[in-house]
C-alpha cells in the first residue's frame, strides 16, 4: 500500500489554516491589485481616462488605495505584483507593512504568464515554477502571507482539452504544493474563460470538469487543502452569447457545480470578476450567497481587480486634488462587495455602480 510522507508540520499547517481563514473572514475580500506595468498602461488609457504610466504614477495609485480609511473593514488581503511588492509609501513604508500594520494580509502573484500548449488550439499554461521555491521564500521574509497563481481555459467547439485541463491542474498543484513548504497559502485560479458564444449550461459542464482535474492534482500532490482557497470563475453565459445569464440562474449553476467538485476541506472561494462590470459582478456575488440551491461549506468571497477599481480609476484620473473623490469611490465598491459576501448587499445600489462591461480580450496578467 502507498503511503504519502507529510510535508508540513503540525505548526505549518495551522498557520496556513489561520491566513486562509482570515482572508475569507465574514464580510471581507481581497484586492487583486497585481496588474503588471504593461497591464496598467491598458487601465490608464481606458475610456474617460487619460494617465501617464510611469512607475511613480503606478506608486502613486497604489497607495491611494492601500490608505483608504476603513477599507480594511472590508478588504483582508492585498494580491501584488512584484514591483508594487517593493514599492514604499510617501513616507517611506513599505507597502506589504503598510498593509500589515492596518490588518490587511500581503500577498503576492507568482506565476511568469502563461505559454502556449504545443499541439493545441490556442490552449497555454502557465509558466514559473523553475525557481518559485526561492522566489516563495523571499516573498515570505518580504511579509507576504499568500501567494496567487493563474491558469486560463477557453471553452470551443474542441476545448478545453483533457491535455490542457491536465497540464494545467498539474502546473497549479505543483505551484501550491511549493507555496505551502514556504509557509505561503496557495491561491488556486483555473479560470474558464468569458470569452465565447457559450451558453450557461455549456460553462457549467466546462467548469466542472476544471475543478475536477484541479482538485484530482492537488490530492496527488498532498496539498494540505484546508490552507488554499480557490480563485474560480463565476459560471456565466459567454461574452457573445445572446443573452446574459441572471444573477439568480448565475447563481444556481455556480452552487452546483461547486457543490458537485470542491471538498468542503477548502475554507474560502474568492471569485475573479473575469471581465464583468462592477455592478454585474456584486450582484452576482450576492445573488450566489443567497442562492440555496446546494449546500455551500465554503466562505463565498471576491478577489476583484477591476470590478474594484474601475470606477476608482475614473475618479482619480492621476490627480491628486481628486484623491479623497477616488478613495471615497474604492470604499463604496469594496463595502458593496463586503456586503454581498454575507448575502445582504441592496440591488437599490447597484444604480450607483458601473455597468460598462470591463473585458479585456487576452487578458493575460
């Protein structure tokens, strides 16, 4: 009989146990603010916007951020990209103690990108496992607490692919097993993509059959589950279909799959907002808290990017007179999603939100 050697040590995994559940704390999500430079070119010159992007201009909008008062209320985690992570405030803190010192947990992605498939598609993985052991361990001592690694599947009339759907559960349950050693908790993200003329069922099945293969891995892999959360797609209509789906029916096909796939071991699910528009997404997040269409042992949480910022972006639009105006607006959407976290945010509200759609063909960050 095969038997696993424990790799982490009783101390380990209850520290891993203690960040993970404080990330999905009641109430509270997590920014993704982990947008590289080329990323952020792309947000500074979107529609209404015009900001220069240069690396002090990209500090600058960061801290405008991480110092918004009370958003640690409702924000318990900060995901960064390796340039904020060694970025300082005006006075000379360093962002992850900035944060730190407000009770928001630093965190930080690790993964190179992805990388095309051979012999697919289209299809890609996701590279940086070569030297993420050293990597894990210098984000650590830097304060990190997590770490976030993304996988994208595209749903076609040929895809995903068992190679691609393998390949890359293998990739993100290797990069969590890493992680774990190094005291970080894994945040798994194999996002199905919005792309698509598909309809709801169609992303249902395609979403289900990820998670298996994800959660297949990390079992082979002996990842300690109850130190990760998972960082999953909504379960949506694709972005060229003819119909958007309903909060409710979002919702509902979500639940299920989620219930059909995910061990009731994983403490927290942070959804990506993938494309939608800030309004869209809260009300999906809160429709899904609501929804009792299957049991739901997990904490059902965000980790928004730009359904965060978005409106804080058109705010702000690099000057500093509208600060306060940009801080006020990061606050409304980050209590907004607090609220729909806990099933209780006002669809009244919604009206106040942004309803652009904010997708981003090939986003690749």
């Amino acid at each position: 009989m095969q038997t696993s050697v424990p790799y982490l040590t009783a101390d380990q995994e209850a520290d891993l146990r203690e960040t993970a559940k404080r990330l999905v704390a009641p109430g509270r999500g997590i920014l993704a603010a982990d947008e590289p430079p080329e990323t952020m070119a792309q947000r500074f010159a979107g529609a209404d916007i015009k900001i220069e992007n240069t690396e002090e201009v990209r500090r600058k909008y960061r801290e405008l951020l991480f110092t918004t008062e009370g958003v640690q209320e409702y924000i318990s985690g900060v995901i960064f990209h390796h340039e904020t992570f060694q970025q300082k405030s005006k006075d000379g803190i360093p962002f992850p103690k900035l944060l730190s010192d407000r009770g928001i947990i630093p965190g930080i992605k690790t993964d190179r990108g992805m990388v095309p498939l051979a012999g697919t598609d289209g299809e890609t993985t996701t590279q940086g496992l070569d030297d993420l052991g050293e990597r894990c361990a210098e984000y650590r001592k830097g304060g990190a607490r997590f770490v976030k690694w993304r996988c994208a599947l595209k749903i076609g009339l040929q895809t995903p692919t068992y190679l691609a759907m393998m390949e890359n559960a293998n990739v993100l349950a290797r990069y969590a097993s890493i992680s774990q050693q190094n005291g970080l908790v894994p945040i798994v993200e194999p996002e199905v993509l919005y792309n698509g003329d598909h309809d709801l069922q169609t992303c249902q099945k395609v979403t289900e059959q990820v998670l298996a293969f994800t959660y297949k891995a990390l079992s082979d892999h002996h990842v300690f589950l109850e130190g990760t959360l998972l960082k999953p797609n909504m379960v949506t209509s694709g972005r060229s279909f003819g119909a958007r789906s309903s909060p409710q029916d979002t919702a509902r096909a979500t639940v299920t799959a989620f219930s059909r796939t995910i061990p009731p071991a994983v403490p927290g699910i942070v959804f990506l907002s993938g494309g939608q528009s800030e309004a869209e997404s809260t009300l999906n997040l809160n429709a899904i808290n609501t929804c009792t269409a299957a049991p739901k042992p997990w904490a059902l949480s965000f980790s928004f990017g730009r359904a965060l910022q978005a409106s804080v972006l058109k705010a702000w639009q690099g000057d500093d007179k509208n600060i306060d105006l940009a801080q006020k607006q990061f606050l409304v959407r980050a209590k907004a999603n607090g609220l729909a976290t806990l099933g209780q945010y006002d669809e009244k509200e919604a009206a106040a939100a942004d309803e652009n759609s904010l997708f981003v063909e090939k986003n690749e960050y």
